[in-house]
C-alpha cells in the first residue's frame, strides 16, 4: 500500500510580508478605532460634565445677585450710622433704630458640587479645551476665596459685632416687635419663638418706655459707631470679592456656552 506525502510548497518571503502588514493594520484600525470610541464617549461625558458645572455657577449666579443687593444696602445702612452717629454724638432713636436695623448675615456658600466630582474622579481631563479649563480653575479659585472672605465676616459678626450691640443697648432692644412684624407673624414665628409674642403684649408698654427713656453716654456712642464702622468694612472687602466673582461667572458661562452649546 503506497503512502502519498503531499508537499507544501514554502511561501515566497513577498506573502510573510504582506501577512504582516494585513495583520498589523487590523491591529492599528482597532486600536484606532477603541481610540476614537474613547474620545467619543470623553467629549461626550466632557460635554454632560459641562452642562451639570453650568447648573452649579448659575445658581451662584442668583445667589450673588441676591447678596450684592442686600450687602450692598446694608454697608450704606452701617456706614451713614457711623457718621450720623459717631462724630456729632447724636442721640439715638432706639424704638426707629430696632425697626430698621437689619442683623442678618448673608452670607456666599460656594455650589461646587459637580466641580468637587470631577475634580475627586479626575474628571478635569475630560474638558479638552485649555482655555475653558484654566478659566473653571481660575473660577473655583476665585470662589473659594468669595466663601472664605463670607466667613470672615460671619466670624467678626459673631464675634464683635453682635457682642457690642448687647453689650451696649438695653434689653428692651432685643424684645421690642414692630408693628410691621406684628401683622405679619406666621405660624412658623409662634412655634420658633415659642412665647414671645404673647408676652411681648403683656410687656410692650415697659419696652416702649424703656427704649424713649435709654440715652447712650458718648462711650457708648463710640462703642457703637465702632461696631457699625467694621461691619460696613467686613461687608464691603466681601461684595468686592463678590462682585468680581459674578462678573467672572458671566464671562466663563459664555465661554462654555460658545463651546458646548452647538
């Protein structure tokens, strides 16, 4: 029984090449090809990124807006009653005084949410665009420094302001209700103040009187023309950093809105 052997002929070196080529071009178009999937789904991930940071500076937008307004009002407010009161020694009107007297603090709390995610998840990458990133970097800066000057001025309110005011007028100051307040009291007021404002009916006569009667010597006057003299300055140095912030807030959005929105 005869066996057949069946010869391979051996390739010419021409095909071992060509065999290469074909293959490392298949290797080079999928790599090619996983690269420009990568970019896709970056430019896409970059893009909804984008569109969550701008929901974030648009609500510090409004929020500076609303501050910028009431600060602005309120070191006008300080500073007149420093000079109306702190070099002619002019006696106060306390019951007009309690009425007008805004002692809130309004404070800036920087929305950085979606920058804080994609700066913890390293997401900063994604925004190819050098210029678009420089300007969130320089924006959260900015911000933070906003937030920080904020808290200073709580820190010296708490700390100074509001201690010179106790300190310094009498407690009938504190207790008095404006007729304003009295109409306008809600449910929430009685449940905050639980008892206030029933006794203040039993009251309000001895704290009417007490506020016409109290006169401040000129120490006191000092003491408070001081008060109000660095509150007005806290306020001020913030609406600064405040201002500014809102204005580079307007120009980044329109950048990102030149980019992203096509």
């Amino acid at each position: 029984m005869e066996v057949h052997h069946h010869s391979h002929k051996p390739k010419k070196w021409k095909e071992y090449i060509t065999e290469f080529l074909m293959l490392f071009l298949a290797v080079s178009m999928g790599f090619i090809a996983e690269n420009i999937r990568e970019k896709h789904i970056e430019n896409e991930r970059s893009e909804e990124l984008m569109h969550a940071f701008v929901s974030d500076i648009k609500e510090n937008q409004v929020q500076l807006d609303s501050l910028i307004t009431s600060n602005s009002r309120i070191a006008y407010y300080y500073d007149s009653l420093a000079f109306d009161h702190g070099f002619v020694k002019k006696q106060l009107d306390l019951k007009a005084l309690a009425e007008t007297i805004d002692l809130w603090v309004y404070r800036f709390v920087n929305k950085k949410t979606i920058f804080e995610q994609m700066k913890n998840t390293g997401a900063l990458r994604y925004i190819q665009d050098k210029e678009i990133l420089n300007a969130v970097l320089r924006y959260e800066e900015n911000a933070n420094f906003a937030e920080t000057r904020s808290l200073m001025e709580v820190d010296q309110y708490n700390n100074e302001f509001r201690p010179a005011i106790a300190k310094t007028l009498p407690i009938a100051f504190s207790k008095y209700i404006s007729e304003g307040e009295l109409k306008t009291m809600t449910k929430m007021d009685t449940i905050v103040h639980p008892g206030r404002y029933e006794h203040y009916n039993s009251y309000s006569a001895a704290i009417k009187k007490e506020l016409e009667n109290t006169k401040l010597t000129n120490e006191q006057m000092n003491t408070l023309a001081k008060a109000w003299h660095f509150r007005q300055e806290k306020i001020t140095v913030g609406l600064r950093f405040q201002i500014k912030l809102k204005e580079q807030g307007s120009e980044l959005l329109k950048l990102i809105e030149q980019k992203y929105n096509h």
